[in-house]
C-alpha cells in the first residue's frame, strides 16, 4: 500500500537523481542523509556506490513493448513475465524499491516484490506529468521538506545531452524546455538546491625553481584543484609517474601534468572540462599545443620567450602526433604511465602521444594559456641525451610519425 510511505521521512532532504550526462562524475560525497529518489537508468550508477540512505528508484514510463500510445497510455504488455533487466530506459534494480505509474509501468518486473505502484491522483497530479516531477511529488508525500536535484544537467546549464550509465556513452535526447518552467511552481516555498557533478581534477609540477612554482602556477586560477608536487626528480618519466599515481590514489578522474612556469587564466579549467566532453570515450592523453597527424603545429598557446603566438585554424578537438610537454592532460581510467628507459627531460610528449595511440586516442584541446618559460625560443639545441631517446622512441614504435614541438619547420 502506498501509504506506507505517507509521511515515512518527515522534515527530511530529498535527493532525486537525473540522467544528465554529469552523472558519470557523481560521487558518494554528492549525498546527505535523506531518502534518494533516482530517475530510470540512473539507479545502476546509485546502487553501484553502496549508499546507507533509503534508495527508490522512479521508473513510471514503462518498457518499449507495452501496449500504449500517444493518445492512449497503456501499462499492459504481452511480454510482462519476460521482462529481462532493462527494457527501453527501463533498469530493473538490485535492491532499491521500484516506484511505478498504474497508467504505464505496473506490469514491469513483475516479479520484483519490492514495489509501489502510484496513480496520479494519490500524489496530488491532475494529468500525466515528467518522472521529475512525480519525483517531487513522491518526496513530499513521504514529508519531506527539501530538495536536492543531482545530475539534471539540462535545468542547470542547458545541456541536454543523457548519461547512459553500463554502456559509459552519452546520447543526444529530446528538449526539456517544456519541463524546466513547470519545475518551479512544485518546489515553491521549498528549500532546493541543484547539483551537478564534475570530474575531479588535479595537477601534478614537477619542480626546480621554487620561486618560478610560487609566482606563476600557484598564481594560477585552479582554485578548488589539488597541485601535487615533487622536487628535481631523476628523469622526468620517473617524476611523472611518482604524480600519476598520487593523483590516482586522490580520486581524480583527470591529472594535468604541468610545468612550474604555466599561467592559466580564470577561464582556462571551464574550457578545458568543456573540450574534454567532446572527446571520444577511448581519449587517453590531450594537450593544448601540439601537431597534429600531419606534423602542423596546432594549439592555441602563447610562450612567452617567443614574439609569436601559435593560434592555429584548426578545428578542436583534433588528433595529434605529438604534445608539448608544458601541459599533458591524462584520463586516469586509462591507467597510463610512462616507460621509464625514457631518460632526460625531452621527449616526453612525443611519448606520450604514441603510447597514447596505442591505448586509444591523442588530442590537441583548445585550451589558451601561456608558458613564462625562461628558456629562450632560439638557444635551444638537441643534446646527446635527446638524440638517444629519439632513437630509442624511433625502435620503440616502429613505422609511427615521430614529431616533437621543438623541432619546427622553416614554414610553421
């Protein structure tokens, strides 16, 4: 009976839980105490952190083989005792309690016992509305006296754009438009609060200049970011490695790799989270500056030793041949790390964009930020180590392109 639930969390905080595509990011610390309400497929990426709380799952649409229409809402299905565990967005749960509508889910999993099935007369609805919306309404009918709204993306920022969770992929879906302005007259009065989950980012510096780490990157706008560091390692693969793996261990999603002399601008982790979503799911290593598979030099970037500033026309995101060491961007679900025969301190971005194709994809982002590097543009010339490494780069990925940033062109 439905009314075991009246008025079950009194004076509590309801979270309800969308399909936005920053559900991917969503974490434990996302949730206080309080019942959670999750919209279809979202139940999968919930279930999955092992929450305390009382969890339901709102599944009011029903499965793409019942017998229904437009004008017609239906919940009988022929196939009702061959449900398997998802039909349409449909996702059977492993433990949550299912709530569904009388007019179109009634028959789905009908031999999951813990279930409510809801009319919508019952929740105070004088017509069919949104799962979002039933979701407020189940919330006050179980006495609850404020909202949380996680992951509903496209009433925060507008992207409409859906997480599907078990398949790791976003798909493009329907307007919501008509659904964001009836929001506001359910929650009136209410205490509400919209959350949108993002990757966690964190930088790892290797440095050997204190001074130039403490003016420049620590004047930098990474607010909110965690900046690991390790002073004059061996080699830099070594260095590098020691970071990836505290960043790891710190829960980050992404570890930017940067130099102790890189200024990024207020603008800069915004744009960069913005590029990232564009990339494919395989993407492993991403830079701001680069060349592309041809060997053109591609980026939008400023280094400040140099009077010129490479601002290519390129289209981004766009794959690449090598990255500039000053900035390497790491999805860390990759699991990539650098060989360690790689010694010295070039070559490091090369590296990283073959391996990274090897593992799945290399890009160059539009990200703009500028390098106060101290070295000036025109003193630098390769040394013994350097044409070492690129000899053992050469063996190590036979037939591959070897490009590097500072090797340019009479005509780049």
């Amino acid at each position: 009976m439905l009314d075991d639930l009246k008025n079950k969390y009194p004076g509590q905080t309801i979270t309800i839980v969308g399909k936005g595509c920053s559900l991917q990011y969503l974490k434990k610390e996302h949730f206080v105490p309080g019942p959670v309400i999750t919209i279809n497929e979202a139940i999968l990426t919930v279930e999955s952190l092992e929450l305390a709380n009382p969890i339901y799952s709102m599944q009011k649409d029903g499965g793409d083989r019942k017998k229904s229409s437009t004008n017609n809402l239906s919940a009988d299905c022929d196939y009702s005792n061959d449900c398997s565990s998802e039909c349409r967005a449909m996702r059977r749960p492993k433990k949550a309690t299912l709530l569904l509508h009388e007019m179109e889910s009634k028959y789905c999993f009908p031999d999951y016992s813990d279930r409510y099935v809801f009319d919508l007369k019952e929740l105070g609805l004088p017509g069919n509305e949104c799962s979002i919306i039933c979701a407020i309404q189940f919330g006050k009918f179980m006495g609850c006296n404020g909202f949380r709204f996680i992951s509903f993306d496209a009433h925060v920022t507008g992207d409409t754009q859906i997480y599907v969770p078990g398949k790791q992929e976003t798909v493009k879906k329907g307007d919501y438009e008509s659904q964001i302005p009836k929001i506001k007259q359910y929650v009136d009065g209410y205490n509400v609060e919209w959350i949108i989950p993002e990757q966690k980012i964190a930088f790892g510096c290797m440095i050997n200049d204190m001074k130039r780490f403490d003016l420049i990157l620590k004047g930098s706008n990474i607010e909110g970011c965690q900046c690991f560091t390790i002073f004059d390692p061996d080699t830099a693969t070594k260095g590098l490695n020691t970071l990836l793996d505290i960043i790891d261990k710190s829960g980050a999603e992404i570890g930017i790799l940067t130099h102790q002399d890189m200024y990024y601008k207020q603008h800069w982790l915004p744009q960069v989270r913005e590029q990232l979503k564009k990339l494919p799911e395989d993407w492993v290593i991403a830079g701001i500056v680069g060349k592309d598979e041809k060997g053109i030099l591609c980026g939008r970037f400023h280094d400040m030793s140099s009077p010129l500033w490479i601002i290519s026309e390129h289209e981004f995101p766009v794959r690449c041949s090598c990255i500039d060491e000053c900035t390497i961007i790491v999805n860390m679900k990759s699991g990539f790390r650098f060989e360690e025969e790689l010694i010295g301190f070039d070559l490091y971005g090369t590296y990283a964009c073959l391996r990274a194709n090897e593992m799945g994809s290399a890009w160059i982002i539009d990200a703009w930020a500028e390098h106060y590097c101290s070295r000036f543009w025109n003193s630098w010339e390769p040394d013994k180590t350097f044409m070492k490494m690129w000899k053992w780069i050469y063996n190590r990925f036979p037939g591959k392109r070897l490009e590097s940033t500072v090797l340019v062109g009479e005509d780049q």
